[in-house]
C-alpha cells in the first residue's frame, strides 16, 4: 500500500509541475485526498487500539527509525487530514482570482502538500533526529505557503517572523533530544521514557519544560505566542485555516506526546501549564476584542483556544500526580476534543473571513457592514463558528468547555486550600475567557455582517456571495460541529483509547455519580437545539401566514432624525469603548487624533492602533536596545577599502600575538609557582 501511495504521489507531482496554472488546485485536490485517505485507514485501525508500526533500517547517524501511529496519533492525524481537505477544496476557489493572473501556483501547492505530510510524519516518527527533520520540513513549507503574496512587505516581515521564532522552536527540542541521546546513546523516542525514569522526577520536570517551551512557541502559549498574530492574518485564508485549525496543534500534539513518555513530577508540570494557559486563554482574547483586522482578531482567539486546551491538558497532569483518575480522564478528554473542535470552527471562521476579503477587498472591520444582505451562506456560517467558539449550546464547542469544567470540579472533592484557590482561579479563568469570547463575536457579526456599508470605498455592488465550492468545505466543517454537538458520546467513545494511554486503560462506567455529568451534556444540547427548531417554526408560521400581505421596506425610525447614514451606527471602537477603558492598564493601545480647536472645528481624525503589550515588553524594547549598542559600532563600515585592509592585518596580528602573549604570562605564572 505504501509503494502505491508513492507511485501516486510522484505522478501528481509530475502533473502539477507541468499543467496549466488554472489545473493545478485540482492536481493538489487529489494529492491531499490520497494522502488523507491512506493515512486515515491506518489511523482509524489504531483509534480502536490496533496499534500500527513499522520499523525502517534506517542510516548510520541517526539508527533504526520506528513509525508509530497509536491512538494519540491517530486522533491528531485524522484532525490534521479533515482541516486539510477542507483547506484545499476552500483554496482551491479562493486562489482562482490568482491563476487567472497567471500566478505561479506550484510552489504554493507543493508546500500545501509538503505541510500534510510533514504534519502527519511527526505523528508517527519516533525517532528525534527523523522528527526534528520533519519538524523542519513542516517549518518551511508553512513558511512558503504563507508568504504567497511576498512582494507584499508586510506579508515578508511576518513570514521572516514565524520562521525565525520556528527555528527558536526547534532550538529547544533539538537541547532536549541531544540531552537525551548524550546520555543514552539513541534517538528512539523509547531511549527517552528509559531515560527520564532513571532519573528523579524533578529532573524529568527539567526536561520537560525544554520541550513544552519548543512545542508550546509552536503552539502559541504566552509569551511565545508572538509570531502568530503577524503571520496568521497575512497568509491567504485557506493557509490561515490550517495554521490555526492543525499547524499549531502539531504543538499540543508535542506537549501531550512527552506527557506519555517522560516520567516527571505531573502535579508541578500540570501547575505549570495551567497557570500559562489561563493567561493565554485570557491575554488572547482581551486583546482579540480591540482589534481592528478580522483575521487578527481570529488570530487572537487561536492563542485564546490554545489556552484552553493547555487547561485541559494542566487539569489532566494535575489529576496524574495526585491520584485522581476522574480528573485526569476529563481534563485529557476535554483537551483532545476541543483540539478537534477548534479545528473546526477556526478553519470555519477563517474561511468565512476569507470570503469577506473577496468580496469587500478589506479586512478592516470599521469599514465592513451589512454584509448578511449580499453574503446570507457567509453570514449563517460565520455565525455558527462564533457560537461554537464561544462555547454556547447545542454547538460543538459547549461539549469539550463542559468536560474541562467537569475536571476542575471533580478536584475540588479532593481539594486542600491552596488548591481550592487554584480552583477559583482556573473557574475564574475559564468563565472570563468564555464572556469575553462572547463579547467580542458579538462585536464581529454585527459590524460585520449587520447594519449598512460604513466605507463608500467599498461598493456594495462588488459584495456577492462566493461559489459552490468555496461553501461546500465550510458547510462540511459547520456539519460535523453540529453532528458532535448533538451527539456527543459518539466522539468521547472515540476518546477512550487516546485518554487510556494517559490514565492506564480506565473504562467509562456510566454508574458512577462522577459520571453522570456526561450524559447531561447530550439532553443539554438536545434541549438547545429544539429551542432553536421552535424559533425556526415559529418564524415559518409568521412568513406562511403573511405570505399574501405586502411588506414594506424602510429605513429604521431614526427618532426624528430625517438624514441617517453610515456613519451615526456603532463603529467596532465605539463597541467596546468601556471595555477598552476597563482594561486600559493592561493592555497598549496607541492613539492617533487631531484636537478641536475652534468654535466652528474642521473635520476631526481620530484611530486606535492596538498593540500586543508583551511582544512590545519582550521582543521590541530588547531589539531596539540592541540596535542602538549595533550603533556603536557602525563606524567600522565606513566604506574605505584601505581600513577593510588594516582590519584583516589587525586580525592576523592579534591571531599570532595572542596565544604568545597567553603562552608567556602561563609560564611567568609557572616560574611563579617554583619561586
């Protein structure tokens, strides 16, 4: 199966290589497509708890390389190949604009494709120098796929951006693995479990930090998060889907797999990861309120997801080190799931936000309005996603935020002070993340998609809604978040064996009180869902009944005032004024006015440039301290060839006359010695 694999896989390559710019998206169709479907009939076998490995022969540097798919890959690869099906079929639409501009279209496609299989490659490999290779290959071909429009000079610094903080990734996995391989002699991913559990837990803590700062920049955790708001919102929208649908969770993946195989003290890890991720959770979404760009405000809410699903996963180690299996079980479980739930309705919104950039030519969320009228499949779409992300009833979303707070409060059975306080904390958390997140969305779907267009640059004739194919992936990623919403314990059955490689093979056993709140979670959302029936049905009643009558259209009652525009409605600034004033100490947020001078004023200009406090802190100030000590020394590049040619005789002199200068004060200090 495999040879057939690659037989086809090199015939599509050849094809894409040569066919026409406009054929080129179906070529990487069928690439992706073939590479889901062999990957996911290994990784449903392995679902189930039927392991699959092989074992290659390997090279001399790095020895014999296993591939492993268990059920935690497995879960990961299926989630990685659903987004990237999605992601191509929506690219495929959303780049025909460019190949009718004759756009060279291969090289984005192969690293399309280069991306799935690097992707699904560090699921499997268990050897470190074979997973720092993929991890690489992974690294650049999301670096080319998002930096399609490079002549941009935005679009390049971002992209520049990632790919130094990935290197900076790779950097820390690269000190954990060769720690490792010092110490043991072997890359196998096994020679790491034997390691760490011949050393005190403490020291397995150690090493696992080093790998959670590389996967957790990956991931983007605070304060590695910085990359991912620059680079998200300037890649074409199908790449940002699966940035933030799948590329960014290969890092949870990496968190989740070291877990399993290094022995360390669970209980601080778990700490560790709990207190980041609920200032990830938090710090994202604050700052995702005050953003003016639709895609950086999706990108964002990724590093609000993100911290999320770091809770589950804090919550699960917590539960491994004290003891506590119910716990363990919820928080990996509520981890897992919502890893696939923000696949989804991540990839959803992006692709909505995508088609929003088609139609209206801006991202700028203060001069968007009234889409819903041009863009009705858009506007439901989008709609779906923000009440999936926000975690509301009957949507996927609810169920894995529900199975994060069943963990917390089974720990509070078992909880002394200082873990109550944690507990307040963590529930704090998790609700100001879910308000704020509601709060936000509101604030995208009315300016976007209510009211009228605010900007006359941005003709309403030109918005329409997008083709067939370019709804079809986002109606397909819509479907299956309503199908988990509604039938939940269909995919938490499909979490056992994942969640058993972290909490020794535990059964769900309905019996148990503990786990009842489980089965709540269905008749919640079924109960939801009818409500919304109800409402629908009771909209089809009136719309029946007044079928005949004749409806006037007119403009909203402006309370006497006779000349409405644009300009009198909310602005997204306006929206969250009061927020932005409440959180003003913590956030940094820089303002660009005229004064009203005058008793007649003329016109007055006024924006908020919101800024990414910690990037400011951590990565600018630093930079710019270094640049002004580079300052110092710019004086040596004067342009003089006559002072290049006296720096290389100085350097020649000091080459010689150092190590004589050091061998004789060695042997003054000898003879020293001797008197």
């Amino acid at each position: 199966m495999i040879y057939l694999y690659l037989a086809i896989l090199l015939s599509a390559i050849t094809a894409l290589l040569f066919v026409k710019s406009t054929a080129k998206g179906m070529v990487a169709v069928t690439m992706v497509v073939v590479t889901s479907l062999f990957s996911s009939i290994i990784a449903m076998t392995a679902l189930v708890g039927n392991e699959f490995q092989i074992l290659l022969a390997g090279t001399i540097p790095f020895g014999e390389v296993s591939l492993k798919i268990d059920a935690l890959s497995a879960w990961f690869i299926l989630v990685i190949n659903f987004t990237m099906i999605t992601g191509v079929i929506y690219g495929k639409s959303y780049m025909k604009p460019y190949a009718k501009q004759r756009t060279n279209l291969t090289m984005h496609w192969l690293s399309y494709n280069l991306l799935h299989i690097s992707l699904i490659l560090i699921c499997s490999v268990q050897n470190a120098m074979v997973f720092l290779i993929s991890w690489e290959a992974m690294a650049l071909s999301a670096f080319i796929v998002v930096i399609f429009e490079s002549y941009k000079a935005d679009t390049l610094k971002a992209g520049i951006n990632y790919l130094i903080q990935s290197h900076v990734s790779i950097l820390f996995l690269m000190l954990g693995f060769i720690f490792v391989a010092v110490k043991t002699g072997s890359y196998d991913f096994n020679a790491i479990a034997e390691f760490s559990h011949q050393q005190p837990a403490m020291a397995g803590t150690v090493l696992f930090l080093s790998f959670f700062i590389g996967f957790g920049i990956k991931a983007g955790f605070v304060p590695f998060h910085t990359w991912l708001p620059h680079a998200h919102p300037v890649a074409p929208s199908h790449v940002s889907g699966i940035m933030s649908g799948v590329v960014i969770k290969i890092g949870i993946y990496g968190i989740l797999r070291m877990v399993l195989l290094i022995n360390a003290d669970y209980a601080t890890i778990g700490y560790i990861i709990l207190f980041i991720s609920i200032i990830s959770g938090v710090y994202g979404v604050a700052l995702a309120i005050i953003q003016h760009n639709l895609k950086k405000l999706l990108a964002y809410h990724s590093i609000e997801n993100i911290g999320i699903i770091g809770i589950g996963i804090g919550i699960g180690c917590i539960g491994l080190g004290t003891g506590n299996e119910l716990m363990a079980t919820l928080g990996f479980m509520g981890a897992l799931l919502h890893t696939l739930n923000h696949s989804l309705f991540k990839s959803l919104l992006f692709y909505s936000a995508g088609n929003v950039y088609q139609s209206a030519h801006t991202m700028n969320v203060e001069r968007l309005g009234g889409l819903i009228k041009k863009m009705p499949h858009t506007a439901f779409l989008f709609l779906i996603g923000a009440l999936a992300i926000c975690g509301l009833p009957p949507l996927n979303g609810f169920i894995s935020e529900f199975l994060i707070y069943g963990g917390i409060y089974d720990w509070l059975f078992s909880a002394d002070l200082i873990s109550l306080i944690i507990i307040t904390f963590s529930i704090l958390g998790l609700v100001a993340i879910g308000g704020l997140a509601i709060f936000c969305f509101t604030k995208a779907f009315s300016i976007v998609f209510l009211g009228t267009n605010r900007s006359p640059s941005t003709s309403s004739e030109s918005e329409s809604e997008m083709s067939f194919w370019q709804l079809f992936p986002m109606y397909m990623a819509g479907a299956l978040m309503i199908v988990i919403g509604l039938f939940p314990s269909v995919f938490l059955n499909l979490l056992i064996k994942p969640v058993a490689l972290f909490t020794s093979d535990i059964v769900f056993n309905p019996n148990l009180p503990q786990m009842g709140t489980l089965d709540s979670l269905q008749k919640i959302n079924w109960v939801s869902a009818g409500f919304i029936l109800f409402i629908l049905a009771v909209w089809g009643i009136r719309k029946l009944v007044n079928r005949s009558k004749v409806i006037a259209i007119a403009p909203t009652w402006g309370c006497g005032y006779c000349q409405p525009n644009s300009k009198i409605q909310y602005t997204a600034n306006s929206f969250v004024r009061t927020y932005t004033k409440l959180a003003k100490p913590v956030l940094f947020i820089e303002k660009d006015e005229t004064e009203i001078t005058g008793i007649f004023p003329s016109k007055k200009h006024y924006k908020t440039h919101p800024y990414d406090n910690i990037e400011r802190i951590l990565i600018d100030i630093p930079l710019k301290k270094v640049a002004a000590i580079r300052e110092w020394f710019v004086f040596l590049q004067n342009g003089r060839l006559q002072r290049y040619i006296l720096y290389g005789i100085i350097f020649i002199a000091s080459v010689i006359v150092i190590p004589v200068l050091i061998d004789s004060f060695l042997i003054i200090l000898q003879f020293l010695n001797h008197l």
